[in-house]
C-alpha cells in the first residue's frame, strides 16, 4: 500500500509540474486535493495489502470526477515514470497485472 502512495505521489508529481507548471516538489491546489483524495481513498480500502489495481476493482470508490483526473494524470504520467522513476514504474506496471480485487467471502 506505500508503494501505491508512493507511485501516485510521483505520477501527481510529474503531471503538475508538466502541466501547471509548479515548482520542483510543489503541488499546486488542485493536484494537491487530488492526491489528498487518492491517498485517502488508499487508506479505506477494504482490500488492504490484497488489493488489486482500482482500475479493475469491482468496487470503484473514487468519485466519478476523480476517476476521471486520475486517469489523465497516470496517462501522461505513466510513460514518463520509465526515466524518472523506472524501478517504481516497472514495479506498478507488475502490480497493473495482478487479478482484480473480489469481496472475500465470509467463512472462507
């Protein structure tokens, strides 16, 4: 679950600057409350550390507005982690091919 944190900090961090052109490790208002958001969104979810990526998660617990800014920001992001971050960008490609996240079922 850090390493999710972490991988959208970065992917957040490389579209700001990109794109609303903030300074070197600022975010500006609204990447901020993105991240926030995402952050928060990380922290109450029900599959914890057996989670899958929450792009085939059967839930879908980001706001439809935010769903939709995430997706912008890991588009533009996402090839541009492989010379900033190539590590971090090959470990969430790995992560991206985990199964979705299911419901476990009680008793089992």
């Amino acid at each position: 679950m850090q390493r999710e944190k972490k991988t959208i900090a970065v992917m957040v961090g490389i579209f700001c600057a990109d794109k609303h052109d903030s300074g070197k490790g600022e975010l500006c208002s609204n990447c901020r409350a993105l991240l926030d958001y995402a952050d928060q969104r990380l922290d109450k979810c029900p599959f914890g550390a057996d989670k899958g990526p929450c792009r085939k998660c059967e839930i879908h617990c980001y706001k439809p507005e935010m769903r939709d800014r995430v997706r912008e920001v890991m588009a533009y992001a996402g090839p541009r982690m492989i010379k900033k971050h190539p590590v971090l960008a090959v470990k969430h490609l790995l992560d991206g091919r985990k199964g979705k996240s299911k419901k476990k079922e009680d008793g089992k």
